[in-house]
C-alpha cells in the first residue's frame, strides 16, 4: 500500500538557519503530495501542495518540488524563524484510476524547533 | 468566515462510556474524515463520508461508529469498545472535484480514564 517516510526528528536550529525536512513515498498511480503543519494543540494547516512530476509548492518562505524519479517531497526554507516551530507532515493522496475517495497517508511527523 | 469546527475541545470520560464528539462544516464540502493522532505519529484514518448519508470504515475503524445525516455535521461515537481510545480526534473535509487537498478542525483530546 501507499507509505510516507519523513525524516526522524526532532530537528533544532538556530533562526535564519537553512531548513530541510526529508520525505520520501511509496505509492501506486500519480498522486498528489502535500506538507501540512501542526502547531501545539491545533489542528493541521496545509503549507503546500503539488499535483504532478516536477511542481514546485510553495507557501510562507516554504518550497518543496514533487521528484518521481527519486519519490521524495523534500522541504525547505531558506531562513527560518522562531515562529516556524512546530509539527511538520509530509503525506499523500491516493489518486488511481479516477476513482479515489481521496484518503491521506501521512508521515509520522517532524519536529522542529527554532531558537533565537 | 468557512471552516470546520469541533466540540468540545478537551473531553474526559471514564472508561466504559461512550463518547460522541462533534465536528460541523460550513464550507459545502461533500467529502468528510475522521483521523485519529497518537504522540509521535502521523494520522490514521478512522472513518470517511463522499456524501450524506453514506459513509466507509478507514484503516483502524474498530470500537467507533459515525453518521452523516446532514451534508455539514460527521459525529464520531467513540464506544466502550475502544480499546485504546485516549488520543487526539481530527476531523478534516474535502473540496469538491480533483483537489485532493483536505481542511483540518482544530481538534478534540480525549481523555478515558
């Protein structure tokens, strides 16, 4: 079946330090591929998104560009802030053969944290 | 302002008890979700809804039930026969048509002691 794999945290960084979260997929068909944040007890907000082989989602400073030869979503920042700390998701869609009820498979999630 | 709104926000119950908690839509979506979040791991998937009253078991189903009567209302009963039912419950909607995008509630905690 479908699998996400995010790299294991937690990550800690210094503001303005550059940020990169791994993820990698498994996947059956096209689908599409998403990172979402979690801020201490809310729910999940969806930082980006792409649909198909070489988009780039971008949101906030955020980017992440969708790789199928190498099945990763990879984000990034270039300079993160204090306020960047939280819970970040990688996850995917099942899209096959136009009949998808559109479950997401997450990752289990990385931690980050942003000190002064 | 649209969005997806649960209820309570903390919720204690004691072990044996049955426990609904709400999750209600105004933003027209047909599809609805239920995830359940354990510390240090990503979402499951309990139960899903494409459409009023029609709804599917998801990946860890077993010791809850859910209705859809109304396009804007998904309750999920978490019953005694949850084995493990202390977690954080997520409800989430979709838009309409090829957006596989989901819109997240701000929770609920339960708590079973």
């Amino acid at each position: 079946g479908d699998s996400v794999t995010q790299m294991e945290g937690p990550v800690t960084l210094s503001e303005e330090a550059f940020l990169t979260i791994n993820c990698t997929y498994t996947a059956t068909g096209y689908p599409s591929l998403f990172w979402y944040v979690q801020y201490p007890g809310e729910g999940l907000q969806l930082l980006l998104k792409a649909t198909k082989a070489d988009d780039k989602g971008s949101n906030k400073g955020f980017e992440a560009t969708y790789r199928k030869e190498t099945t990763s979503f990879h984000l990034e920042k270039g300079s993160v802030q204090v306020s960047d700390s939280a819970v970040y998701f990688c996850a995917l869609s099942d899209v096959a053969g136009g009949t998808s009820y559109g479950k997401l498979t997450f990752g289990q999630g990385t931690i980050l944290t942003v000190h002064p | 302002d649209g969005g997806i709104t649960q209820s309570p926000k903390y919720l204690f119950r004691k072990e044996g008890q049955n426990v609904t908690l709400s999750c209600e839509q105004n933003l027209n979506h047909d599809a609805m979700y239920w995830y359940r979040q354990d510390p240090g791991q990503g979402l499951r998937l309990i139960y899903y809804s494409q459409i009023v009253n029609d709804f599917q078991k998801g990946d860890i189903a077993e010791g809850y039930s859910v209705s859809r009567e109304k396009k804007e209302s998904f309750p999920l009963t978490v019953t005694s026969a949850q084995k493990n039912p202390t977690a954080f419950y997520l409800c989430a909607s979709r838009p309409p048509g090829l957006s596989y995008e989901q819109y997240f509630g701000p929770g609920t905690r339960l708590t079973v002691t």
